[in-house]
C-alpha cells in the first residue's frame, strides 16, 4: 500500500533483495538456486497446460489480464514461479548448510 505498486512487482522486489542478499554472501548457491527456479518452472507447465486443455478458456476466465502468454499462459505467473523457486533454492541451500 505504501509504494502504489501491485502484489506482482512487489513480490518480484522481495524476491530480488533476497536473492541478491543471499547470492552476496553465498555464492555457491548461485547456480542450485537458478535451477531450482528453472525445475519449479518446468513443473508448473502442466498444472496450467492440462486444465487449458481440459477446459479451454479457463486461463483467460479467471485472470483478468493483458500480458504476454507463453505456451497460452501468463507471463507474470511463471515469472514468479521461477523467481519464487530460486528464493526457495538459495534458501533452503543456506539453511542446510
């Protein structure tokens, strides 16, 4: 509410602050995290393909979007799939250690 900004770009923000934290003090978490956001993207294809296939329209039904589609799905949501599995990689990689 403070900054005027939608929840998209804000969480990309936090994503990125975190990320480069991380990456600042760890840098041998650059390229498992990256990865890791890569597999959770890949993962997430068929959680929207299938249901599109199965039910056309239901994509563009429940968002209210003018974005750009990839593969019929939005942009945004697979950017943030992607960013919030490298968070979640350099995360996890710090905490194990």
């Amino acid at each position: 509410f403070i900054l005027k900004i939608n929840s998209f770009y804000s969480s990309l923000l936090v994503f990125g602050i975190t990320i480069i934290m991380i990456w600042l003090k760890k840098h041998n978490v650059i390229i498992p995290s990256v990865l890791s956001g890569f597999f959770l993207f890949l993962i997430s294809l068929p959680a929207y393909i299938i249901p599109e296939k199965l039910n056309p329209g239901w994509i563009s039904s429940t968002w209210n979007f003018q974005s750009l589609l990839f593969l019929g799905i939005p942009i945004e949501d697979l950017v943030f799939i992607f960013m919030a599995g490298v968070v979640v990689g350099a995360i996890s990689d710090v905490l194990v250690e």
